[in-house]
C-alpha cells in the first residue's frame, strides 16, 4: 500500500516541477498541505494545553528568583481581566503546538515550494534549515537569560516599593525578547545566502564591518523592548560574532569558486573578454554563372468587350 502512494507522489512532484499541473491542481494541493499543516497544529495546541501551566512555570522563573521564592503560590502576578489567565495558557499552548507540529507544517510548505526549486536550491534549502532552527534556539536562550539581567537592572532595588507585575505583559515581555532575538541570529544566514548567490564577496562584506556593526546595535537599540544596555549589547554582540563568522565562510566560498572558475576558464578574470580561436578556412572560387537568356516580350492582351456585348446566359 505504500509503494502506490509513495508512486503518486513522486508522480504528483514531478508534474508540479515540470510545469504541467493546471492552476487549479495548485490551488487544491496548496489546500490539502494548509489543512494538514493546521491539523497538526491544532492536534498540538490541545497537546500543548496540558503542558503550559509547566512551560508558564519556566517562563516566570527568572522574575521569582528575583523574589526569592519558587514559581507557586509565593510568586504572584496580576490579572487585569478575569479572562486573562485562561487566554495566556490557550496563548502558550499554542506556541507549544507551533513547536511540537513544526515537523509536519514545514514538510507541507516545503512539498509546495521544492517542485519550483531547482536540484542544487533545494540542496542549499536543507543546509539553511539545519543552521537555521539551532540559531534560532540559541537566541531564545540568551534571551532567556538576558531576561533575569534586566529584571535585576529595573527592579532589583526596589525595597521600598511595593511592585506587582501584570501576567499578560510579563509574558508579552519575555516572548517578545525571545522571538527578537532568535530572528536576530538568523542575519548570518542572510549574508551567507547573498554571497552564495553571487550577489555579494567576502572581501565586500569585510569592508562593510564598520557600518555592519552599527547597524546591528542601532537595530538591537530598536528592537529590544528594554532601554537597559545589556539586552541591545548582548543582541548586538552575538550579532557581530556570527556577522565576521559568515564572512569567514564567504572568505572560503569565494576561493572554491575561484579554484572552480580557474579549472574551467583558467586566468581569464569575469570582467576579461577572452580571446576567440579564430582559424578562417580560404575561400575558394566558385564557378562562374552561367548568362540568363532573354526573356520573350508578353503578349497583347485582347481589348475587352463592350458591356452591351458582353452578356452571358444569366444577364
């Protein structure tokens, strides 16, 4: 039984590549792959939902260290709507879901996207998405961590008052600070991807450091949603760590396509025309053309007849 369906896909695969499916074939496959991917996200949030009183627990961990105390009873947080907790845990189970079903609604979009893709982009595709999720874990650590630093900035001596943190924007506040910085370590990638498409070279990209390194920490400045200066250092910094990381790997992919380019063009530069073996065959003589003879004078044309005389059998 699987044999058949492995056929039919490989069979579907290949009239998506080559351009035969009709626009409605499309649009049915893209909404056999959207219904599959939310099924699975949906079979994780009811998953999730079991699990986001612990993952809320993590979550608020580095505010009651700063207490003191253990997520429980002693770590209190305010609800400003009586809705409020029952939306934050759909909200986490959701994320939770998201994560768990990432798996499945990513091989759909990626089954919908690969035909269009040639051999050599979907081989560069698997690579991204292998560095891609690690990079993005790492910066939901570091944030996660960065998290506790900033409590300590702004509420560390505070003695003296009496503070209570809302539930709904401390959780907006440290999801938000681990998405950031996740999508900041993706950067890299984005580098790595233009000079792997040609757009751009290493020694380009090392002469741009300078401007690269502000950029960065004007965009953690902006995007952290802390003034404090550890959270846009930390982003910024990693950020610069792994901006001088993919130009060293741009550094070795511009000299394996220059071995490349030497092998098969030898040391004829890109902006070189190169020269044209031009080895001209002698023209002989070709025989000589035989005279046209004259041609007849036409013939006169009869005058035609008057049209009282010219009747046929129907006029």
């Amino acid at each position: 039984m699987a044999l058949p369906i492995r056929r039919q896909r490989e069979a579907r695969f290949n009239r998506a590549a080559d351009g035969s499916m009709t626009l409605m074939e499309h649009l049915q496959e893209l909404r056999s792959r959207l219904f599959k991917g939310s099924l699975a996200v949906l079979v994780g949030l009811c998953v999730g939902y079991f699990f986001a009183r612990q993952a809320l627990d993590f979550l608020i961990t580095p505010y009651c260290d700063l207490k003191g105390v253990k997520p429980g009873p002693d770590c209190q947080f305010v609800a400003s709507a009586p809705m409020d907790p029952f939306i934050l845990n759909l909200r986490i189970a959701l994320y939770l879901g998201l994560m768990a079903a990432a798996p499945i609604w990513l091989y759909q979009l990626w089954a919908f996207i690969a035909p269009g893709l040639h051999k050599h982009e979907r081989r560069y595709t698997y690579a991204f998405a292998a560095v891609a999720a690690p990079l993005f874990f790492a910066g939901a650590t570091l944030a996660y961590f960065i998290v506790a630093k900033s409590l300590h900035f702004f509420l560390g001596d505070s003695s003296q008052f009496n503070i209570t943190v809302g539930l709904t924007g401390y959780f907006d506040f440290v999801t938000n600070m681990m998405l950031l910085f996740g999508a900041g370590f993706e950067f890299p990638l984005i580098v790595v991807m233009l000079n792997l498409a040609g757009a751009v070279s290493a020694r380009k990209l090392l002469s741009w450091w300078r401007v690269a390194v502000f950029l960065m920490f004007l965009f953690g400045a902006v995007v952290t949603p802390t003034p404090d200066p550890f959270g846009m250092s930390a982003l910024a910094g990693a950020m610069a760590v792994l901006y001088f990381g993919a130009v060293g790997f741009a550094f070795l992919n511009d000299r394996r396509r220059e071995r490349r380019r030497k092998a098969e063009f030898g040391n004829v530069g890109d902006d070189e025309v190169s020269p044209l073996e031009y080895d001209a065959d002698p023209i002989e003589a070709g025989e000589p053309v035989d005279r046209i003879s004259s041609i007849d004078a036409p013939e006169s044309v009869a005058r035609p007849k008057p049209l009282d005389r010219g009747y046929d059998d129907f006029t």
